[in-house]
C-alpha cells in the first residue's frame, strides 16, 4: 500500500514544489509529525513565527500562511521533507495507542501541564473532532451526515464552548466539497452559532462575538450570517458589540464596529445612519452615510453632508465619491470640474462643456494641464478643433508616447497617426528584446492600413536598417508574406 503522502506529492503543482524545495534547502521545516493519516509540520516563512501545516491524503489540509489559495509552498515543504527523511516520522497515535493505559494517561497529562498549546490541541480534538466534522461535511447533503453533525452542534452547545463551535462552523463552509452543498453547510453553520444562542442566551452571544473579536474574519462572517437569519438577535447583539467596543483598542476595536455596522446597515438602515453620524472623522465615512441616505431617498440631506465633508476634507483623492454624489444628484459645475481635475475623463470634459458653456474658454489652459495622459490630451484637442495646440503636442511627443497618441488621432487624422506608428515602431526596434520586435510589428501594421500601403513594404524598409535582426526578422514575418523569400534578391525601399 501506497504511503498517501507520497502520492500527494505526485499531483501537486510544480511551481509550489520548486518553491517548497528551497525551503527544504535552507532547513526551514523545523518539525513533521505524523498522527494517522494527518501530517503536521512547522515551516519558518517570512513571519516572526513559524507557519503550522496540516495534511491529510487527497492533497487536503490547512496552513496559518496569509496565502488565500491551498496548497501553498509551505506545505510542498513539509511533503518534500517527509519524502526525504531517511526515517520517516512515526505514527504518534500508533505509538500512543501500543502504551499501557495509565502510562499514556500520565504522559499527557505532563504535556498537558508542561505546554498550554497541547492542552488546547486536545481539548480541542475531544470538544471538535475536526477531521470528523470535515469527514461528515463531505458527504453532505446526506440525511445521515447532517443527523451526525446536528449531534456535535447539540453537544457543543450544551457546553457553552463558543471557539469550538465557530471551528465547527468554519469546518463545514470549507468541507463542502461541490457549490450545492454549500447551503445545507451553511444552514448547520448558522444552526451550530444559533444553538449556542439559544442555550446560553445574551450573555452566550456576549462570549461568541468575545471569541471572535480576536480576530477572526470568518466567524465574523458567520455571525453577520447567524444575524441576517435570525434578525430577532440583532437588539441583543448591538448591545453586547456595544459593551465590548467600550473595552476594545487597536485593530480588535476596528474589527467589532466594522462588524456592528455591517450588521446595522443590513437589518437596521435608520440606526446605520445615526451610528455613521456619531463618529464621522473619516472621508470614507462621509462617503458612506452619503450613499446610505440616497439609499433612504433622503437626496437633500445626502447632499449637505456630502459638502459638509469637502469642506472638512478638501477636494483630494479620498472625496472623489463625496464629488461624484454631488455632479450626479446635485449636478454642481464646480464639483465636476474638481473631480475632472483629479481623475480627467473625456466624458466629464464633455459634460463641462454644457455645464460652463463659454466660461469653459477663460478655464480649459487649465484644465488641460491637468491632463498628464497625452492620449487623452489629444482627444480634447480634437474636440475643440484645436489643430495648433495638437499640432504642438504632436512634436513634442517621445517616440515611445507616439503610438498612443496616434490610436487617439487615427481616426480624424489618419496620415499623422501613421508617422507616429511608424516612430514608435523604430523606438521598439531600438529595446532589442523580442517582446518589443511584436510590438513594432504591430505599430507597422496600423501604419500601413492608415497609409494604405502592402504591410510587406514597411516591413522590409526597417529590415534594411537592421539586416542582422533575426528575432526582428522572424517578427515581421506575418507582414512580410510571400515576399520574405525574395528578400535578399532585391534592394529594399527607403523608409517612408
């Protein structure tokens, strides 16, 4: 029989194993522990602290790495230190289980006593069998997977143990295994917290939203989830987030009245509002009580908080929504034009120009300099039939800024945009790398459909500036066609 770890390794993605061996390399899996069919390793990343992995067969496990997906390159580690170990690491539950009773009795009770993180593993295990619960959670929607898990959530529950049932709740969103399964996992889920509510009742969610103000974002999520289904718990949890953020500093206080406003927003607009308003002192915020009042069709009001932030705030990046609010709902000239000047578009320039009608002449220098994309510079030019200033801007142009400008152009002035193709392709030619010999390419073959000459011609033209390019060469072949063999038979014309 086939060790599943071994053959783990077989299926898992190269890139993470080239990754995972230089960990192997520098020595940085510090420990592998083999329990059953689980292995456990600590691998030291780029954090203070080492990183924890969890296997099990079938390429599934868990990682403490920030990473988002799984695998990661931690775990490659740990399945290509196991592979190479010249002894593979013993089952600690087979060894557990060949002691006498009361001698693997005293031995953990001396762990327990000497590591604090042992005694949490085990009372862990014995409360939340996880392994179980994800065993369980695979086969669902089963009858009888779903009677087994309701079990444990009754269990859990009836011992108030409020970290082991967001485990539990956690364990069942990431066990589903296909998107239809989803809703009877998330229904336990939301079953799993509900229990616990309802025995323990409001001191119990007091110490559920306690345990997962540490930190936790998915047993955030499962609470604003447990809320949205039972909105009768919403007065009770306000109140315990309101306690607790009284208590609460740094990053944990963010986190609670994040989750008391999302929780508010959903279930309770009104107070959304009134909480928004006690602690404005962020543009964000402002932003958001803007959209929240539009929302309540309360547009009047919207719109004076809306100033009354630019006036706080000023006209910057982080107003930009507070500007939007008042051109689109209160159709403000001057907030349209502060927000052309942060974030310049065609189309705000067009609005500006049946917003100001002629005021816009004495202002458009200005306005312009704003503009620091010359592509977009010469769409305003174009519009306002301003040939002298295009012109200006045509030769100071670079030649790697010319191919942009030219798909700006191309289409009023087809003849200047061809020269500019044709200027950015020599600059391309001049980077010398493959990837730049494309784009050349590319810019020739716009150039001739605006010149309305054969692409071969153009093609050739630069080729008889740099003879030895052969990656140049090989490039310009789908514009040289058939006449690439006779290339070297016949002189090539001047570039244009």
């Amino acid at each position: 029989m086939r060790d599943p770890f071994l053959e783990a390794l077989e299926a898992f993605p190269e890139d993470l194993l080239a990754k995972g061996e230089a960990y192997v390399r520098k020595g940085r899996v510090l420990d592998l522990v083999r329990l059953g069919e689980v292995l456990q390793a600590r691998v030291q990343g780029t954090a203070p602290y080492p990183y924890r992995v969890r296997l099990e067969p079938g390429l599934t496990g868990t990682c403490t790495c920030p990473y988002p997906g799984w695998p990661c390159k931690h775990a490659a580690a740990a399945l290509l230190a196991y592979e190479r170990a010249k002894e593979k690491p013993k089952d600690l539950l087979k060894a557990l289980e060949a002691l006498p009773p009361e001698e693997a009795k005293s031995l953990l009770l001396a762990l327990a006593k000497a590591l604090p993180q042992v005694a949490e593993a085990l009372s862990g295990y014995a409360l939340d069998p996880e392994r179980e619960v994800l065993r369980l959670a695979r086969l669902l929607p089963s009858p009888e997977a779903e009677a087994e898990i309701g079990r444990l959530i009754a269990q859990l529950a009836l011992r108030q143990n409020a970290p082991a049932l967001l485990r539990l709740a956690r364990a069942l969103e990431k066990g589903a295994p296909r998107q239809g399964d989803c809703t009877a996992a998330k229904t336990l889920a939301r079953k799993a917290v509900q229990s616990f509510v309802d025995i323990a009742g409001a001191k119990g969610l007091e110490a559920l939203l306690e345990a997962l103000s540490q930190g936790s974002l998915v047993a955030g999520e499962g609470v604003e989830a447990l809320v949205l289904a039972f909105p009768e718990t919403l007065p009770e949890a306000e109140a315990a987030l309101s306690r607790l953020l009284k208590a609460a500093r740094g990053e944990r206080r963010l986190f609670l009245y994040g989750l008391l406003l999302s929780l508010l927003r959903a279930l309770a607009p009104e107070k959304y509002v009134e909480r928004l308003k006690e602690g404005l002192s962020e543009p964000w915020e402002y932003a958001e009580l803007v959209r929240t009042l539009l929302q309540l069709q309360r547009r009047e009001e919207a719109l004076r908080y809306a100033r009354e932030g630019l006036e706080w705030f000023g006209k910057t990046e982080k107003t930009l929504p507070l500007l939007f609010v008042l051109w689109e709902e209160g159709k403000d000239p001057e907030a349209l034009e502060a927000r052309f000047c942060l974030r310049p578009t065609l189309e705000d320039y067009r609005a500006l120009r049946e917003a100001l009608g002629r005021s816009l002449a004495a202002k458009r220098p200005h306005l312009l300099r704003r503009v620091k994309d010359l592509a977009l510079r010469a769409r305003i030019l174009l519009l306002e039939e301003d040939f002298k200033g295009l012109e200006r801007l045509l030769q100071s142009l670079s030649p790697l800024e010319a191919p942009r400008v030219a798909e700006a152009i191309q289409e009023a002035l087809p003849e200047e945009a061809a020269q500019l193709y044709l200027q950015g392709a020599e600059a391309k030619v001049e980077e010398k790398t493959r990837s730049a010999y494309a784009e050349a390419a590319f810019y020739l073959g716009r150039a001739a459909r605006l010149m309305k000459r054969p692409p071969s011609e153009l093609a050739q033209a630069l080729l008889a500036r740099y003879p030895r390019r052969w990656a140049l060469r090989e490039a310009l072949a789908p514009l040289l066609g058939d006449e690439k063999a006779a290339l070297a038979e016949r002189p090539p014309p001047p570039l244009p």
